[in-house]
C-alpha cells in the first residue's frame, strides 16, 4: 500500500513538472498570441509593402496626410481608420491645421485621443518616431489584453488555456491588421475590471478614464462597475466610476470645441432599431451564390452574443462587474445599425469586449450547457478572425503559395482550366457611377438605375459598393460582394436591391483586388422601354481639378414644354470645396453663377439649373464648372430632359484651359 501512495505521489510530481503552473500557462497563452501575429504582420507586410509595416497603418492614396507620412506606403485610393489615430499621434492636441485636414471628422477621431497622445509622449514629441510607437502601442496593448485574460482565469483557478480562443478574435485580428487603437482601448477596460475584482478601486479608475479616452463606448465599463458598487452599497467609489470618466471626457471635448469649433461629434449614424440590419447583412454574407466565411462566422458570433446575454441575464444574482459589462456591450450590439454591421472590420472593433468578457465570465456559470453558450461567442468571433486573417495573408500572396512567395517568385493566379500562368495582379481603382437613383419626379417619373458589375480577374474578387446619397440623408450606405472570376451581376434597380434605399446620389465601387467593369444607365421607367446603353463608369482621371474649367456642352431649356437641364456634381477630395457652376447660352458670357459648397464624399444634382440663373428658351447652351478651392477635384455630368415623360440624355464634360471668361466676382 505504502509503495502504492509513493507510486502516486511520484507520478503527480512529474505531472507537475511537465504540465507548467497556471501562471506560466498564462505567459505560453500570450507567447503564442505574440509569435501569430509577429508572423502574420510580418507575412503582410513583407508580400504586399516590401516589408515596411508603417503600410499597416493603411493611408490612403487620395487622403491628406502630415508630412510625418510622406514615406509611408499606402494601401489603396482612401486607406482606413488607423491613419486618422496616426495622424493624430503626430499632433493630438490639434495645433497644426495640417492635422486637422488629415482627419475626416476631426471632433469625432480625435475624442479618442489616448493612444495617440501616449505615442506621442513615447516618442517625445517627433513626430516620424510617433507613427511607428503608435503602431507598436496599438499592436502590444492589444496582445496585452490575451495575457491579462489568461491571467485573470489563473488568478480565479481557471485554466488559462481558453485565453488561446481569443488569439485571432476578429476585433482584435481588425486592430492589429488595419493599426487601429481599439484593442489599447480593450486592455485599458479589462485592466480597470481586474483591479476592481482584486479590490483595487483608485488604480481602476485611473485606467478607466484612460479608457474612456482611447474609446468613448468603454464608459459602459466605468458604468458597470459603478452598479456593481452601487448593489455593494459602497456609493463613493460608485459616484466617482459613474462621474470621473464622464467628467474627463466631457473636459476634453470643450478642449475639442475651443481648437475645432466643434465637439461632441458622433460620427455617422451607427445606431437604428434592432435587426434591422439582418436582411442586407443576409444578402452579403450570401451574395453570389457562396458563402463568406468571415463574415458569416461573424453573424453566427453576434448569434451567440445575444444567446449568451439571455443566459447571463437571467442569473442576476451572480452579475458583477464583469457580467454587467458583457451585457452592456451586448446590449449596444443590438442597436448598432447596419452601417456598422456591413462588415466585420466594423462591428468586431465596437464590440471587441464582447469575446474576451465571455471568456471571462463562462468558467463562472453554474453548468456545462450555460458555459459553453457563453464560450460560444468567443469560439465564432476566433474563427471568423482567422478567415480574416487568411483572407488579409492570401491576398498578399496574390496567387502564389507561401513556399513561393519565400522563394520571391511573382505572383500567379490559375485560370479558369486549371492552367497556372503569370497575371499581374494590380489593385482595383475605384469606379464612380452618377448618377444613381430609387425615386419619384416631376410628372409622375420613376427614375431608377440599372446597374451592371463584372470581375475582370480570373480569381474571386471582392468589391465594396458604397452609396453616396444627395439631400439631407448624407450617410453612406456599404454594401460587399464577392465575384467569382470573370462573373458579372446585373440589377435592375440597384439602389433598391442593393442598399433598401429611396432616394438619388452616386455610388462609389470600391474593387479589393483587382479591376471591375461597370455600366449603369439611370432613367425614367414611366416613359417606356429602355432609352438607351449602360454608360461606363467614371474614374479618378475624370476628376475636374486645379485650375481646369471642364464645359457640359448640347444643353437646353425650354419651361413651355417642360424641356430642363440639371448638373450632378460628386466631391472626391478629402476636404470640402466650392464648386462654381456658370450657364451659357449660344454666347461666351456666362447668363450668371451658382456656387455649391461640398463636403467630402458629397454628392450633389442642381434642378433645372438654367432656371436658377433666370435665363430664358436655351436651345444649345452649356455649363462651364470648376472649383477653386486649392486641393479640389469633383466629377460633374448634365442631365438633360426634354419633356414631362421623357427620360435623361447624360452629357459628361470636356476639360479645357485657359478658363472661359467667368462672370463677375
């Protein structure tokens, strides 16, 4: 019996030696986290920039940048979110014009200041120094959050194994990829959390004001902890969660308001009623017939989220402040609106707590089956970060395999029997089709637009359509599809099919990697058959910039017999602008002048313009646009009718220099 006990006791000291503590377990979480993304980074950045990883801060070709980013590479004509926090690394307090035009909506990017401003502290003020630390602030912080999860399941005699699940969490995956500062803001919250669990409330709430301004949604967390004191009945450390984030934020946007003139932006409309989005997210996920992994396991994990929170929920009496903050995220999550749900780089950053407060709180159920609903969330959320991952990895192979890429071979793709051959595979420029529409006219019209997309490449592509709207409504709609090679979609009216949407605007094609052919043709379906082709769509180069007055010749205007011209105008600069709009008649001199203010993106159709110069029967005039706001470029188009039922005959300009005489100042 004594040799049995000795047997065992051997035999659990070697299991004790092989198997490593809970701590150490911890740390192998957050070394394998480190050693993925250090080679996925490095894979990326090495097939598709050279190896320069400042192009992961992904600045755009089109955007304005301080000059800190003259030698960055860019990634595509408009980049993405991480320039802006870039950006404003180089300058948080915003005392150079230079930054603020570098921003897109510089209250609303700048309210998230945090990780910005630490870099630039970091890197004592250069501003060259501060891009790179604020990469490596964006990319740390949020490994950090791994090891503290895996942690925090140690410090609670979890295994801190399930920590593995949040390696490539798709909103971390979305932050380390596109350098953005959320998965800082995600470490800021969970550090503020832990501490208030270890009984450590003024250091919590230090990191929870830094929270809250890294990202402005993490005072739910600050607001979690103030109920979990509140039910503690301990109401100072309850007051001072509940008002001192509020109180810094608040203190930052009237330092905002005194630079911009303007605080308390809140971005575009992110918010509707819940599910409303669930069709259109429907038709993306299931667009051409196939299935998009990443985005399909992202809606299976906003799914789970809300299962998750049903079980959460009805346990009350085991809510704390971690509890409270899973269902206060998963509770914003059903109110987000579909111009954040249209992809997961989007909704996986705003709700990047979710998966890694599920992790937390699931060793804490009381069963099996509650706890693996709650794992659920972070189980989808990795596996859709790692389609991501592979999909961000195969398309800087462009082709090829990874053997072949390490050996510097160029980049292939297979045709359509099979056969592999050399194809250089360019990025695809952005197309622009105006106009679009989905509305009723004068007359009883009904003017839609039929819409034709073809994939050029001979591998799937994937395009982003986004919808610039004219009027009041100026938020985008977005909408992504995947075509297979050289497959072409075709709707017959395409604002409504695509986007659910009354109304006019333009539409900008956004093709990820490589070109797209469009044709569109807007018209008046009540005059009858199909007036004509699809018109091709229109490009960067047939932007009217500087000083180039472009001319819209073959206008006319005749009230008696409801003959009108109008002019469409779509801003592609970053900034706003003026555009100038002169009519003429037979004559060199304009009949008057019509100045429209543009903000970026915008787009914009003047009605009947002829009548809003006075001008009588016009039988062969023309327009003479341009804009002479420095840095301008915009397309233009003329529309013209001729009669109540009759369809549009489109007239694109011709550019021209010197300027034709304008009208007097």
């Amino acid at each position: 019996m004594l040799a049995g006990v000795n047997s065992r006791i051997v035999r659990n000291a070697a299991l004790t030696t092989i198997m490593p503590s809970r701590r150490n377990a911890a740390r192998f979480v957050a070394l394998t986290a480190t050693l993925f993304w250090v080679l996925a980074v490095s894979f990326i950045a090495d097939f598709r920039y050279d190896g320069d990883i400042r192009a992961l801060l992904c600045v755009g070709e089109e955007t304005h940048h301080p000059a800190a980013f003259d030698t960055v590479p860019t990634a595509g004509p408009w980049g993405y979110d991480g320039q802006q926090y870039a950006a404003l690394a180089t300058d948080p307090f915003l005392r150079h014009q230079d930054t603020v035009e570098a921003l897109d909506s510089p209250s609303y990017r700048a309210t998230r200041v945090m990780v910005p401003m630490l870099a630039w502290l970091l890197a004592v003020g250069n501003s060259t120094t501060a891009l790179v630390v604020y990469q490596l602030l964006c990319w740390g912080l949020g490994l950090g959050a791994v090891l503290l999860v895996a942690c925090w399941l140690a410090d609670e005699g979890l295994s801190p194994w399930w920590a593995l699940l949040l390696v490539t969490s798709t909103g971390l995956a979305a932050a380390i990829i596109r350098t953005t500062p959320d998965a800082a803001a995600l470490l800021f919250m969970l550090a503020a959390l832990w501490l208030h669990a270890r009984h450590r409330p003024w250091p919590a709430l230090v990191l929870a004001c830094a929270a809250v301004l890294a990202r402005e949604t993490s005072y739910l967390v600050a607001l979690a902890v103030a109920l979990d004191e509140l039910r503690h009945r301990r109401f100072s450390i309850a007051a001072a969660f509940a008002s001192a984030p509020l109180a810094l934020l608040v203190a930052w946007q009237f330092y905002l308001r005194s630079v911009l003139g303007s605080a308390f932006a809140t971005g575009t409309s992110n918010f509707s009623v819940p599910f409303t989005w669930v069709p259109a997210k429907l038709a993306t996920v299931f667009a051409s017939g196939g299935i998009w992994w990443m985005e399909f396991l992202g809606l299976c994990a906003v799914v789970a989220t809300v299962l998750a929170m049903i079980v959460v929920a009805t346990k009350p009496s085991s809510w704390s402040a971690p509890e409270l903050s899973f269902l206060a995220f998963g509770a914003m999550g059903l109110f987000l609106s579909y111009n954040v749900y249209c992809e997961a780089w989007a909704y996986a950053r705003a709700l990047v707590p979710v998966p890694f407060l599920a992790v937390v709180i699931a060793g804490r159920q009381p069963d099996r089956l509650r706890r693996w609903i709650v794992l659920s969330v972070p189980l989808f959320y990795l596996l859709s970060g790692a389609a991501m991952t592979r999909g961000e990895v195969h398309d800087a192979l462009e082709g090829r395999t990874l053997l072949a890429a390490l050996r510097g071979e160029p980049p292939t793709s297979a045709s359509s029997t099979g056969a592999t051959r050399s194809v250089p595979v360019a990025r695809g420029r952005p197309l622009y089709v105006l106009p679009v529409a989905n509305v009723g006219g004068r007359a009883g019209a009904k003017w839609k637009t039929t819409l034709e997309l073809a994939n050029l490449a001979p591998i799937e592509n994937r395009v982003r359509l986004e919808l610039l709207p004219g009027g009041d409504d100026s938020v985008p709609r977005r909408k992504t599809l995947v075509l297979k090679p050289g497959q072409t979609l075709s709707w017959q009216n395409a604002v409504d099919e695509l986007f659910s949407f009354g109304g006019s605007g333009a539409l900008r094609v956004q093709p990820r990697f490589a070109a797209v052919a469009v044709r569109s043709l807007t018209e008046n379906m009540a005059a009858g058959a199909s007036s004509g082709a699809l018109l091709p769509a229109l490009t960067d180069e047939d932007a009217i910039r500087g000083a180039l007055h472009a001319r819209l010749p073959g206008l006319v205007h005749d009230p008696a017999a409801a003959v009108r011209t109008n002019i469409g105008l779509l801003n592609l600069a970053p900034v706003a602008i003026v555009v100038r709009v002169e009519p003429h008649d037979r004559g060199p001199r304009a009949l008057g002048r019509l100045e429209q203010w543009l903000r970026p993106g915008e787009f914009l159709q003047i009605d009947d313009v002829f009548a809003k110069v006075h001008a009588g029967r016009v039988s062969n005039g023309s327009a003479v646009v341009h804009t002479p706001s420095a840095g301008g470029a915009f397309l233009a188009y003329a529309s013209v009718i001729r009669g109540r039922n009759a369809t549009a005959t489109y007239v694109f300009p011709g550019k021209e220099l010197p300027p034709i005489l304008p009208a007097g100042d």
